[in-house]
C-alpha cells in the first residue's frame, strides 16, 4: 500500500578538534545514580583526553584518556589511589572506534567496539556525574 509515514535516521556529524586545546562542552542532567555515554571516535593520535566530568558527592573526577592506543578510565576520589579501569588496543589506527561507558549504582563497565569482554569494575559506593561533559 501506499506508505506515508517514515522514521528519519539522526544525521551524525562528527567533530574535529584542531588543536590539543580545543574541546567540546555538554550538558548532562544530574539527580541520578546513573551514568551512560555512549560514542564514536577515530584518530591516528596515541594519546590524548577523550571525556572528563567531576563526580558529585566525592569531589573527584572521572577522566577517560587514549593511552598506548588503548582506552584508560580513571576514577579520581580525593584522598584514594586512582583506580582505572583498561579496554581496547591499536585504538589510533584511524578507523571509527566505539566506546560505551556506564556506571550503575556500584558497577562500572566500559565497553569498545561492542567487546563484551571489555573491562568491568565494582566501586565502592555510587557514582553522581556533574552537570557537564568536556570532549576533546
């Protein structure tokens, strides 16, 4: 029959930061016990900071970096050792790459390129992201 409705696909526009000064800034609501980011990235880079965002409640930060090609989240509570958590390898080869990162009540995982046996890590009491991510 005659179809007149149809679902449009979100257009993806990527995001080029011409120098290692630049990022990006966005909002992310706050009041939860949950975090969930999701992204692309692809750079013949070997390191360099993807995300950081505070942690509400522990006055730390999150901070997830290219290391080696390889991805390192960082939990940075003031007064405790960093903990970080490691996935991926030859991740700067310059081909699209995604990354998942969640962090639910105590559980925290990061995820590359849909590999379930990426890195997971339980935390000592709840992450509260800030109000706002930085990318770059």
């Amino acid at each position: 029959g005659n179809v007149s409705f149809s679902c449009s696909h979100p257009q993806t526009v990527p995001v080029t930061f011409l120098s290692s000064r630049s990022y990006l800034a966005l909002p992310h609501p706050t009041g939860g016990n949950s975090i969930a980011v999701t992204f692309q990235f692809r750079t013949w880079n070997r390191a360099g900071l993807l995300l950081k965002s505070q942690i509400l409640h522990w006055s730390g930060a999150l901070v997830l970096v290219l290391s080696d090609g390889k991805l390192k989240l960082s939990l940075c509570p003031p007064g405790q050792p960093v903990r970080a958590v490691i996935a991926g390898d030859g991740l700067n080869d310059g081909q699209w790459h995604s990354v998942s990162l969640s962090a639910n009540g105590n559980h925290l995982s990061l995820k590359v390129d849909n590999d379930v046996s990426s890195a997971a890590h339980s935390l000592r009491g709840q992450i509260h992201s800030a109000n706002t991510y930085y990318w770059g």
